[in-house]
C-alpha cells in the first residue's frame, strides 16, 4: 500500500510499504481521508525543539477509516463501519485516562507522531481510540474533527471555561482557529479573530467573529471589543503573538497557548502576576470530547471547512500549508 512517511527531518516521502496486520486489540482501517495539521510541519521541519519523533514514520494523525479487519479480542466495532479515530489513543489504565483526562495520557503512543498513522491506505489503530461518526457527518469533516476541530474545543471550553456573553481573542484562524471561531460564537462569546491574512480574517468575519483584525494594526492597550477579552486562544504560538495574548487580556483573564510555532516565548512576568493572569497551555482533547464534537457536527452547529485532495498530491499541499496557502484545512483522499 502506500504511505506519505517521514524518513528524518525534511525528509518526507510517498512510499510503498505492507499493509498492516492488526495486533490483538487492534483494528484495520481503510483510511477514508486523513487531514493535514500544521503540526505535520513542525515534525517534517524539525520545529519541535529535539521532540523525538520515532522514524520511520507514516504521519497523519487526523484520521476518519471503515474497519475492514479486526485483530483479536476486539468486541464492539463493526466492520464496514465509519470511525474517527482519537489520536492521543489512551491507555485507560493510567491515572488521567481513570480521571476522563486521557489527553495526558502517560501510557499510550499517538497516531501519526508516535505510532503510524492516516496518510496511508490503511492503518492499524487501538480499538479503544474508535468513535463512530454519526451518519451526517462526512469523512474529511470527521477526519479534521479529531485534532482541528476537537483541540479548539478543549482549548477554549475545558481549558479556556469560556462562557457565553464573553469577549475572546483567537489569535490565527487557520485551520484550528476558524473552528474556534465557530465553536466560541455557537456558545455566544463575542469574538475578535486576529491573522495576518486578510483571506482568514474575511472568512472569520463570515464565521462569526465580530470584528476580525490585521495583528500589526492591532493596539493591545486599544482592545476592539465592547467588552473586556477576558479568554485570549493562541492558536500559533509565536514569540509575537505569545506577547500579544498576554498584553490584550484583561486583568484577571486567561491566555490559553495552543500552537507551537515556538517552543519557548516571552512571559510578562509582572503583568501576570499583578493582575492575575492565567497563562495556561492545551493539548488536543479528549476521547468524550471527540464524541460530542461529532454530534455538534452532525447537529449543524459548527461547519468545519476542509477541502479534499488525494493522497498522491500531499508534498504539494504541506509546501502550500507552509506557503500560507491553504483556506483553512486540507483532507487527504487515499
Ligand atoms: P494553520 O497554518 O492552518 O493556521 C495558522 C494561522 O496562523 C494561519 O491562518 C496564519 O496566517 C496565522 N498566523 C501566522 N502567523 C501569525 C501571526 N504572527 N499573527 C497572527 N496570525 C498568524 O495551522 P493549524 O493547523 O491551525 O495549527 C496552528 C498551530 O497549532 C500549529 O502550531 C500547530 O502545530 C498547533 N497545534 C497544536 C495542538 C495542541 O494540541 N496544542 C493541536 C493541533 C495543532
Ligand atoms: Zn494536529
Ligand atoms: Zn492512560
């Protein structure tokens, strides 16, 4: 079959290899689109500051497969059936996957960074990270559910405490930050998008952001909203916007750090501290998040933007992602 693996840093490529056998536990997907994260980039270009990456590595770890195989001792998936796989996997024997919080697992290996994964015909996946996707539900929207939709939740609900009647700041509406763009103003928030991408901010206008602004014309001390921004999402996560987040909160909010354009940043020590400002990082979601992710899909509440490209044509779009070209989120098509 064919896989898109990395081979080492800048070293990317579409090569034929074996199907997989799945282990006991284990089920075979026939991958039916596997979204393409910005994250995919920081692992090819080596941006992740020495994280290890295991190599070779098939990548993609925003998956939507059909079972066609089960390995033994799996109960309760069917074959033929559509599933959207939670690609932090988890263990459900640790204490954060024993607590709900399976995100922080300590016992498992993530799809496509840790263990292969979606760009592939097929891939081997932990029965326990399956979720059914409900009939309405796509496959390249469920694919991008997993990661760019379900790490927008968890950032702006479960970590964030968003509220409804809150002014939030989501700084990059690419591909995660225009569902949290969706998802913020579906709660009532009331929402300023930040990129420096007049295509983004114009779509964020359209995704219901109340104003939507260039960072460079943006006055921290000047907030544009009628209320405070009391929750700042930074969904790039650059030196610049680390800063930015920290300067546009108001006094007793909360910066939510999602994206990992950096691996270190600056930290306004004072500010923080005197007004009381919690600077608090995010990692993707949970498996019962990813469930009710899917059913706010299905119900029509947010619409997640993807466009669908074959398998074979991926170098193209990881240089265009990187390019800054892609609208929003880009779904491989074995
Ligand atoms: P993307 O490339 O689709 O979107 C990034 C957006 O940021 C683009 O719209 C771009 O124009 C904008 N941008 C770039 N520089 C900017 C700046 N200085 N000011 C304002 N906007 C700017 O990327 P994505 O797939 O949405 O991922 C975003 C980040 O989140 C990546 O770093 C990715 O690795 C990370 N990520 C983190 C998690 C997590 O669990 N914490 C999960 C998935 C992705
Ligand atoms: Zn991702
Ligand atoms: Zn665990």
């Amino acid at each position: 079959m064919r896989a898109a693996r990395y081979f080492g840093p800048r070293d990317f490529r579409l090569v034929e290899v074996e199907r997989p056998v799945p282990a006991r536990g284990e089920v075979l997907l026939r991958v039916r689109a596997a979204g393409l994260c910005h994250s995919d980039l920081h692992i090819i270009f080596d941006e992740l500051g020495g994280f290890p990456i295991p190599a070779p590595l098939t990548l993609g770890h925003e998956i939507c497969g059909e079972a066609v195989e089960l390995g033994e001792d799996v109960t309760g998936i069917e074959i033929g059936r559509r599933y959207a796989v939670f690609g932090p996997v988890g263990c459900g024997n640790c204490a954060y996957c024993r607590a709900g919080r399976d995100n922080l697992c300590t016992g498992s290996r993530w799809m496509g960074i840790a263990r292969d994964g979606g760009y592939a015909d097929y891939v081997a996946v932990p029965a326990q990270a399956l979720v059914p996707v409900p009939d309405a539900v796509p496959d390249a929207v469920a694919a991008v559910a997993t990661d760019a939709v379900l790490t927008s939740y968890h950032a702006l609900l479960t970590v964030g405490r968003l509220q409804p009647g809150e002014g939030v700041a989501i700084l990059g509406v690419g591909g995660l930050g225009l569902n949290a763009v969706q998802i913020a103003s579906a709660l009532g928030a009331v929402v300023l998008a930040v990129d420096i991408d007049e295509r983004k901010l114009e779509l964020a206008r359209r995704h219901g952001a109340a104003v939507a602004l260039d960072s460079r014309q943006l006055d921290p001390q000047q907030p544009p909203l009628d209320r405070p921004i009391t929750l700042v999402a930074d969904f790039v996560g650059n030196d610049q916007t680390k800063l930015l987040a920290q300067q546009l909160v108001a006094r007793g909010g909360r910066v939510v750090l999602v994206g990992l354009a950096s691996v270190g940043g600056p930290l306004l020590a004072l500010r923080d501290i005197s007004e009381e400002i919690a600077v608090l990082g995010s990692f993707w979601g949970t498996r019962a998040e990813l469930a009710t992710v899917l059913d706010v899909i299905a119900r029509g509440l947010v619409r997640p933007r993807v466009e669908t490209h074959p398998l074979e044509e991926i170098l193209t779009w990881v240089e265009r992602l990187r390019a800054g070209e892609v609208e929003s989120r880009v779904a491989l098509v074995p």
